[in-house]
C-alpha cells in the first residue's frame, strides 16, 4: 500500500487562530484541511507558524534568541502534530515539510512568503525530527484542549504585531486601497499585467489580491525537495 502522508505546511499565527479558517498563499493554500479544524478525521495537513502575521513577517531572532512567544507558538503547534500521530497511531507513515533548494544539505526549511533566517528555520526543522521517536514512546503531556487553551494568548499578542505592523503601514486606510478582491482567482499572467500578488482567500470565498507597488514582496520562492520522516523510526525516504 501507499504510505499515508502528513504534510506540515508553513502558517501565520494570526490566519491559524481565526475561528473559521480561510486558504492561504503558499503551502498555506490548504490551512482549512489542517487537523486543527478536522480533529475528528485522520490527519493529513498541519500547520507550524514562522510568523505572527502577513503584515508583521517571519518571527525576529536577535542575538541569536527567538523573539518572546514564537518559540512557544512552535511548540505548541508541533505539540499538536504529536498528539495527532497518537491519536490517530495507524493513520500516518510519513510526516512531510518542504525544504530550501538554496541548502546544500536540503534539510532546512523553505518559505515562499516570508524571509526566515537560517537559526528559525533551523528552530523548526529540528523540533520536526524530534517527533518521530517521541511519537514511538508516546512522549506528550499535551491534550488537543490544551494546546488550543495555551495558544489563545500568543493570538493575542500575535494581534498586538499585527496592529503594529498596519500602523507602520498606513492601518486600516491602506486596508481599503492597498488590497483587491475578485471573485474568481485570476490567471497568473493576468495578475501580473495588473501588477497584483495573491494573498490568499477570505472568509466570504473572496479572493485576495495585493497591489505589487505597494506590497512587502515576499523573497523569492526556493522549493526543494519535499523533506521526509517515517513514524515510529526516523528515516528520511528522499
């Protein structure tokens, strides 16, 4: 049989808390078939933050230390993917996250929207190699509850960069100029001859699009090959 597959895709605090979630931009394009809204079926999608929001970027390292709360906020979501694989033991053959080409060793993390140092993506990868031997001795305290009662201030203080963030940027005027909704999703050549960069889809299933001569430009996308662990015994199949 096909090994069964758990994707970690890269999220942002603020879009991960939001009560009903919406598809993003990225490997955040399937946030609502995260295990964090469908804890009932088996999981196959989750999402580890590497920053608080669209508007604030990836989490800050200064002086080689995580900025407060965000190394908790990873925790907590790979808390999450360990509780999932016991929860559902027979469900899931390999946990899956994708790599940076730019790395000669193809073991750290890629980003297509924000720019992460080196030390983050580091933080995170290691934490996800951790969880296939801590999933082999059922090593958690952690139930679903708790890490949803735990995450709730770090969305608060996610919120508070976010205020920050928009402030620094124009708030809530630049909301209403600076963005484009469509109903349909655009072509990629026709958004580029508008000179728009998609954002993702809102709430209402309206697609959202950031005018490129005012948009934070994200750095350039350098997938790599999809990094790959077995459960139960860490063994990357490449």
């Amino acid at each position: 049989p096909l090994p069964r597959w758990l994707f970690v895709f890269n999220d942002n605090v603020v879009d991960a808390g939001e009560c009903v979630p919406h598809d993003g931009a990225g490997s955040a394009a399937v946030r609502t078939k995260a295990f964090k809204y469908n804890e009932t079926s088996p999981p196959r999608v989750i999402g580890v933050p590497t920053g608080w929001c669209p508007s604030a970027g990836g989490f800050k390292v200064v002086d080689g230390q995580l900025e407060p709360f965000a190394s908790r906020a990873i925790t907590l979501a790979v808390e999450r993917l360990v509780v999932a694989c016991l929860q559902f033991p027979d469900s899931v053959d390999v946990i899956a996250y994708s790599s940076d080409q730019r790395d000669p060793t193809n073991e750290r993390l890629g980003s297509s929207i924000f720019n992460l140092v080196p030390s983050l993506c580091d933080f995170i990868v290691t934490r996800l190699r951790s969880v296939p031997s801590r999933v082999s001795s059922n090593d958690t305290k952690f139930t679903l509850a708790r890490i949803a009662e735990l995450e709730q201030p770090i969305l608060a203080v996610a919120k508070l960069h976010q205020e920050l963030a928009l402030s620094r940027t124009g708030g809530s005027k630049r909301a209403l100029d600076h963005f484009v909704h469509t109903d349909m999703k655009l072509q990629a050549s026709v958004a580029e001859t508008r000179d728009l960069f998609f954002v993702g889809v809102t709430r209402s299933g309206k697609f959202l699009y950031e005018r490129q001569a005012e948009a934070v430009r994200p750095s350039p996308f350098h997938g790599g090959p999809m990094k790959q662990m077995s459960i139960g015994a860490f063994a990357r199949r490449f």
